[in-house]
C-alpha cells in the first residue's frame, strides 16, 4: 500500500533551488508523486539521471518545464 504524499518543502527562490534535486525535491516543487516524477525524466520532460539509486534532476529543466506549462 502506498503511502500518501506530503509536501512539505517550500521554496521561494529558485536560486534556493539546489543545482541537483534529488526526487523528493522534485515531487514537492511538481506536487507529483514520485513515480510520476520518474515518468517524466524518461519521458525528456525534465533532464535527469540516476546514479546508484538515487535519482538527480537538474533545477534549469525543472525550470524550464514549469515555463513550457505556463505558456502554453
């Protein structure tokens, strides 16, 4: 059973904003769950990689994907 998301990272800035997220980061900045979050890296949405078992998502793509949603 999984459990249920709680975001509760806030961020301001996005100079605040690691250079490298890990994905619990990213989830709270998208409000996705995690296996979404996954999706999209694959998908090419937002750029990243894992390394061991963690994944590492860059914050200009994270950036650059709430542009896209915003202009369109």
């Amino acid at each position: 059973m999984a459990m249920p998301m709680r975001f509760t990272r806030t961020y301001t800035d996005w100079e605040r904003i690691p250079v490298l997220m890990e994905l619990t980061d990213v989830c709270c900045l998208l409000r996705c769950s995690d296996v979404t979050a996954i999706k999209y890296i694959r998908q090419g949405k937002i750029k990243g990689n894992k390394f061991g078992n963690k994944w590492l998502v860059d914050r200009d793509s994270v950036r650059e994907y709430f542009q896209k949603q915003w202009l369109s």
